[in-house]
C-alpha cells in the first residue's frame, strides 16, 4: 500500500516487482536476488538463516534454555499445588545422600509428594527411545521415594534446614512424574500432566486400609504407587 501511494505504478506491477525479492516455498535457496547482472545479491536475513534453523533451535533448548524450561515447569507445578492448598518447599531440595536433588515437594495431610517435573516435548526422537528415558526418570523416583520412606528422619532434617516444615505425622509418600508428554505406552511408566495433577491433589483423601481411589474427569482411573513411612512398605493406591 505505501509503494502503491508513493508511486504511479499499479498494485499488479508493484507485485511483479516484489516477487523478485521474495523466497516462496519450494524456490531454490539461492534463487532469488535483485540485479539480474549477478554482480550484487542481496538476502534476507531469515533465508540465509534458514538452513541452519532447526539446528540451532536444538542446540538452544538443549544446552542454553533447556534448565530455564525446566525451572519454569517446576514453578507451574508449584502455583498447581500452592492453589490446593499444599504446603510447598520454594526451590529443589538436594539430597547428598543420593547425589541428587528433588525437583518439588510438598504436603498436604498426612501425605508427602515427591515430584519429578519434567519439562521435555515430543520432537524428532523415537517413541520407543522416549519411553525408554522415562523409564529411568520414572525408577530413579521411586528409588529416591524408597529411599526417603526408609531414612525418612534424615530426610526431614533436610527439610528443615531448607525451612520447610511439613505435617509431623506424615504417614505415606507419594511419587508423581509429572510432564508435558502424554500416552507414553508402557506398563511400567506413569506420567502425568499438569491437569491431572491438580486433579489428583484436589481429589485425594486419606488412606484407608493402604488404599485410595481417585477417580479422573477424563474417567481413568489411575494406579499410583505409595511408600509407607511406618512400615517401609510399598502401598498401592488404586
């Protein structure tokens, strides 16, 4: 519209002109310039970046703004159970013990949460190859969570350094792995979104006779493991 009104040339001839300059998909990479002499080329910048695009945004999520990611998902989690009113340890709780950290913990009853976030979205890799990776984020949580069951007082003197003060009478610990992939199908996996965290916080009651049956909107029910602070036993929670 401007070059139509600083100009006499009509709209079809100003498109004719303009068609020069512009890389349309399926166009050659280097098709496209403004003297036809070859003396003078001029790009734009997104086509000359654009066989180098897909490389860089992989190496920038994976190595510069992959924790970034991870913190925020971290702090989505947090605000989910802070609004159903779980008490909630501000940062990740690094655990020397084990040589690792816990992404978020919180409370709520009689119950303790340990949660693994992770922030990852389906890309290029393989679904056999993704289930696998969280195949072994998911068993690393259970360890951690077996762990905590068993040196729960060393565990809390943790806590309490980190200022976070749950219910005193924590009676079962619960593991979630939370993230943004879904229908990861495998039998030995459990991932959940951050939707149906909420609805698993908002849901559960206190268990009974080692049980505990929560019921989702989308009508799964869903079958979480639980760790027993007293006996040290493995409790399910259907």
């Amino acid at each position: 519209s401007k070059l139509k009104k600083l100009s006499n040339c009509s709209k079809t001839e100003i498109e004719k002109v303009l068609d020069i300059f512009i890389l349309k998909r399926g166009d050659p990479i280097f098709g496209k310039y403004i003297f036809y002499n070859g003396f003078e080329c001029i790009y734009s910048w997104n086509m000359i970046t654009s066989p180098l695009d897909n490389i860089m945004s992989d190496l920038y999520d994976r190595w510069v703004d992959g924790n970034k990611k991870g913190i925020e998902f971290e702090e989505d989690c947090r605000k989910i159970l802070v609004s159903q009113s779980c008490s909630v340890l501000n940062e990740r709780l690094l655990v020397p013990a084990l040589n690792t950290d816990i992404d978020v913990i919180c409370s709520k009853e009689n119950i303790l949460f340990i949660i693994e976030c992770k922030s990852e979205t389906r890309k290029h890799t393989r679904v056999d190859s993704q289930i696998h990776q969280f195949q072994n984020y998911y068993e690393k949580l259970l360890f951690k969570t077996q762990w905590i069951s068993k040196n729960f007082k060393q565990f809390s003197e943790l806590l309490n350094k980190a200022n976070f003060h749950p219910n005193k009478n924590i009676e079962f610990i619960i593991p979630l792995l939370v993230t943004r992939i879904q229908q990861l199908d495998s039998p030995d996996l459990l991932t959940i979104s951050t939707k149906e965290l909420k609805e698993i916080i908002s849901k559960f009651d206190i268990p009974k006779d080692n049980s505990l049956q929560i019921l989702l909107d989308s009508t799964v029910t869903l079958q979480i493991p639980s760790f027993s602070v007293s006996s040290n036993n493995i409790v399910d929670i259907i």
